[in-house]
C-alpha cells in the first residue's frame, strides 16, 4: 500500500472501529485510489519507473500519497448517489481524467505531452 489505512482515517478525520462496515469501505477506497494514481503516473516509462519503487508508505513519495489521500476523500465524499457527486458534475476534458489538483501533485512523475 502507497498509504497505510491509519493515515487515510486521520486525513478524512474518521473515527470508525478496524473491521467495521466504514472501515472495509475505506480499505475499498483506499485500493482503488491507489489504483487510480499508479495508473496514471505509469502511463509513461518515466512514471511507470517512479511508480514501480512505489512499494511500502516509507518508499512513496509525499506528494504521491497526497494524491492518494485527496482521491479517497473525493470517492468519500462523494458516495455515486448524491446530487453534487462526480457522475453529476461537468465533464472534464478528455486529458483531464483526474481533478486538477491531483493531476498538479503527480505531474513531474510524467513526461510532459508537447502538442
């Protein structure tokens, strides 16, 4: 894991007991925010190289587990059925896959795209 589960439930102030149904939740968010972010970063070999040393909390680096953290807090806030959630909002564009501030943290893991 980029980002040890104590930390995602300090970041999202939550005080939910381990093995507890937000808990699992929050394991389930976790992944897949974590998904997401090696996902993104090793489109390109410079990320996919970054991103494979990528194994433990202490071999991430800080502002990739920022994004990590602002990717669960979004999919927690943002439960898919609530007005206002992401499926509601405006599209992004079609290279903006991510939120802005997202996309900021982990932009010098990749190359950048000359057109």
């Amino acid at each position: 894991m980029l980002v040890d589960k104590a930390t995602a439930k300090q970041h999202l102030r939550l005080t939910v007991a381990d093995g507890s149904p937000q808990d699992v939740e929050l394991e389930h968010k976790l992944r897949a925010a974590e998904d997401i972010i090696i996902d993104y970063v090793s489109r390109n070999e410079p990320g996919a190289t970054a991103a494979a040393t990528w194994t433990t909390p202490d071999a991430t680096p800080p502002r990739a587990q920022e994004a990590v953290l602002m990717m669960v807090a979004e999919f927690w806030r943002f439960h898919g059925d609530d007005v206002g959630a992401a499926i509601y909002s405006p599209g992004r564009a079609a290279n903006e896959d991510l939120p802005p501030v997202v996309m900021g943290l982990l932009r010098r893991f990749t190359d950048p795209v000359l057109a």
